[in-house]
C-alpha cells in the first residue's frame, strides 16, 4: 500500500492517482475514474475532483493508495 501525505487539507482523486504513478495523465485518470475502474474506501467513485482527506483508502487496478494527514 502506497501512502499519500496532505500538504494541504484534502487532495482530490485524479491527483492522489497521478501523485501515486498509478496513471500517466489527469486525462488518463479521468477516464479511468468515470469507467467506474476506481474505488474510495470500497465504493466506485466517478468524481474526478472528489476530495480526499485523511484515512480514505483508494483502489484502482490492484493497487490500494492511504490519504494521510
């Protein structure tokens, strides 16, 4: 499992998956959160600008990323 540190009070989901190399592009990550391909904290999420805090866990292709503050 990856681990994501906020600078900030919350990251949003197609940059937590770029941050993380699980993507090559924003482009890339917007496809592949509105496929339905990614999922924060077990739930399929197809908000591209979903805010992400501390705690929340996301999952995309057999990789699992942790938010931490």
């Amino acid at each position: 499992m990856q681990i994501i540190k906020l600078r900030e009070d919350y990251i949003k989901l197609g940059q937590a998956l770029k941050a993380a190399g699980l993507v090559e592009s924003g482009v890339e990550a917007k496809i592949v959160i509105q496929e339905g391909l990614v999922k924060v904290n077990g739930a399929v999420e197809t908000q591209r600008g979903k805010k992400l805090v501390g705690g929340e866990i996301i999952s995309y292709n057999g990789e699992e990323i942790k938010i931490e503050l």
